[in-house]
C-alpha cells in the first residue's frame, strides 16, 4: 500500500522547463521564455532592493499599495482585483474555486500549458478545443459547451502562437456561455498589443458577471523572477479567490518591485516600441529565408521549419544552441515542426537572423 494522488493528478504531463544552457566559451542567448528583452525599471530594482531591509515583517496581505496602483494605471476599483504569485498562482486558484469532480473545464488547443494543469488538478474533465489557423475558434469552444461546464480558459494573444482575437469574438464567446460558465481570459501580452481591435478583458469585465482577467508582471514589466500577477474580477469571484488564495500569497519584495514597475510609464513604453520594431523586422527577415511565421501581437513569434532538406525545427534548435541561441521547443504544445523565438536585444536579435540564414543557405539550399 501507498499513497496514490487523486483523481486527475497523474494525468498531468510534468512540464518540461525550457533550455538555459550554452556550450562553453559561447555568449548566451536565452529566447526561449518569453522575457522582457530590455529587464525591468531601475526603480523597480530599487523599490526591491529597499524592501529587503524588513525581512522580517510579513507582507501585506492584501498587497494594498500594489492595488492601488494597478487601479490608478487602468481606472479600476481596487475591491475587484486579487494579486496572485504569478498569474499562474490565480489561474490555479480559479480552477479551485469553480471546478468539482464530474466537471469540465475548456481550454484551447494552444492556448497555455498552465490551463490543462489547473483543471486535472481539481479532479474535473479537461476538454480541448482545437483552434482554427492557429487562433482561438469560438464557435468551437461555444460547440464543446456541455451542461457540465464550468469554467473556459482562453489566453488572448495565445502562447505558443503570439496570435489575438478580436475585442468582438470575445464578446461573442461571453454572449454564448451560459451565465454560470466562468470565462477566465488570461491576457499575459496585453501590453504589447497594438491594434484598435483587441480589448484586454477589462470591458468585458466590467459589464458581465462570469468574466474574469488575468494579467502578470512576468512579461512586459520584466519581474518574472519575484512571480507577481493580478486579476480583475467581478464581486462574487473575487470573494471565492479571496477565501482560498494564501493570506501572504505575495511577498514584500515582489509588492514593492511591481508597485514601482507599473508606475514607470516610460520603461513600458521604451519595451513596447523595442518589441514593435523588432517583431517586424525579424517576421519580415525570417520570412525572407524561406521559414513561416505566425503573425504575432505579443513579444515572441512561432518559426515554422520546412522539414525537407534536414532542416527540422529539432536540427535547427541543435544547430542554434550551439551558437548560443536558446529557443523554446514547442512540440509539446502541438507544433513539433517550430521554434518559438522572444524578441531579445538588438544583439541577440541580429546574431538569431544569422544563424538561422546559415542554417537555412547550409544543407539543401
Ligand atoms: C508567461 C505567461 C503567463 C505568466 O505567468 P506568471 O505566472 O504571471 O509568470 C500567463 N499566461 C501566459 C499565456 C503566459 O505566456
């Protein structure tokens, strides 16, 4: 006899962290997470830095100064955000709070790993909604609707693919659920959206009650490593988050680093444009090597591999990581022939376009 997990628990797939190693004597690159190319504020790292004096305090609980914040930068009422460790730590607690055994969660079928893990974990049923063009479809979501639904996770703009749906197709999701179903929309690439028809959530939000918003200081804002999110909800779910969610989910240095992360309009402004511009170039100069790229919104792009001639994304990822480039393999989230490339610096971007020439004018060409 031993202990043996519930229902559920083995079913999930252990996640397999991406590659952070170089070969010896090579400059690291690492674009293979999706981490800000330009790091975090310099006052966020002295926000962090202060905070460390008063180790021996526990955080604020309700992380007050980080809402107030939040809701000054994006006009909310504080009462209806919940700070979580991570957006994943919410997205979890969501999962939690509105799955049981015999129930069914939706996720898309590339929408984010983290959707499938947070539903198995509960014990209820995981259903996968395939995406059409590698984009959310709503009317197949709307279709794998069953009376035993109670929760659909979408990510707009999705991970892997770096593709959005607009503001209108999400209402039209919203429209379609029954008013018990809870629509959580992860919106971890908000920020770097530029396009008139996309809509974070926060609309949404506002004028339903079974939408929830979740965001995270992991991307644009640089502070992966302090693990800090946020969710925007209505009363009722954020009552349910709040009776489950760790007293001192957040701690100090996180609070204090994103505080000051958010006010400093100008570092995110200096992150969107670097991304603007680099997304463009390096679409348009690895399409003009022969690859495919999904058009993307967000900080990273999905590199197709012709496969013919040897060259395979797994040849690819070889042949890159040997020159120091970590890119993310994205087999596991059902694209076995591409690569998924962050924007990097202007150095790192420049040195991935020439390798990927070399690999592509090497072996058939
Ligand atoms: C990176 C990412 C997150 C962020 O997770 P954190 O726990 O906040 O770091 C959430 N959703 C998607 C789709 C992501 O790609």
């Amino acid at each position: 006899m031993r202990p043996v997990p519930k229902k559920g628990i083995l079913d999930i797939e252990a996640y397999v962290p991406g590659k952070s190693q170089a070969p010896e004597g090579v400059t690291l690159h690492k674009l293979s997470s999706n981490e800000s190319a330009l790091g975090s504020s310099p006052a966020a790292r002295a926000a962090a830095a202060a905070a460390v004096e008063r180790l021996e305090l526990y955080p604020d609980g309700q992380a007050g100064a980080l809402k107030t914040a939040i809701s000054e930068r994006y006009g909310l009422n504080p009462r209806n955000i919940v700070c979580g460790n991570g957006s994943d730590e919410l997205l979890t607690l969501l999962a939690q709070a509105y799955l049981d055994d015999g129930d069914e969660g939706i996720h898309t079928a590339h929408g984010f790993l983290l959707h499938r893990t947070a539903i198995l974990a509960t014990g209820a049923s995981a259903v996968c909604v395939p995406e059409t063009d590698a984009r959310i479809d709503v009317d197949a979501i709307l279709a794998a609707v069953t009376e035993r639904t109670k929760l659909v996770f979408i990510a707009n703009p999705g991970n892997p693919t770096g593709t959005y749906i607009p503001f209108d197709e999400v209402r039209r999701l919203q429209e379609g659920l029954p008013k018990s179903v809870v629509l959580v929309i992860d919106a971890a690439y908000a920020e770097y959206v530029r396009r008139n028809d996309y809509e974070a959530g926060i609309e949404l939000v506002s004028c339903a009650q079974n939408v929830v918003m979740t965001r995270t200081f992991s991307k644009i804002h640089g502070l992966a490593a302090l693990r800090v999110g946020w969710m925007y909800a209505p009363d009722t779910i954020v009552d349910a988050v709040e009776r489950i969610r760790g007293p001192f989910n957040i701690n100090t240095i996180a609070i204090a680093a994103a505080t000051a992360a958010i006010a400093d309009r100008a570092h995110v402004e200096t992150a969107v444009t670097h991304n603007l511009g680099w997304l463009e170039s390096l679409t348009a100069d690895l399409s003009a090597l022969g690859l495919r790229v999904t058009p993307s919104v967000t900080n990273f792009v999905l590199v197709h591999f012709p496969a013919e001639g040897g060259r395979t994304a797994a040849a690819a990822d070889a042949f890159l990581t040997a020159r120091g480039f970590i890119l993310r393999r994205v087999a596991g989230y059902g694209f076995p022939d591409a690569l998924r490339l962050t924007v990097g610096s202007d150095e790192a971007n420049r040195g991935v376009v020439a390798a990927l020439a070399d690999f592509m004018g090497g072996a058939a060409r």
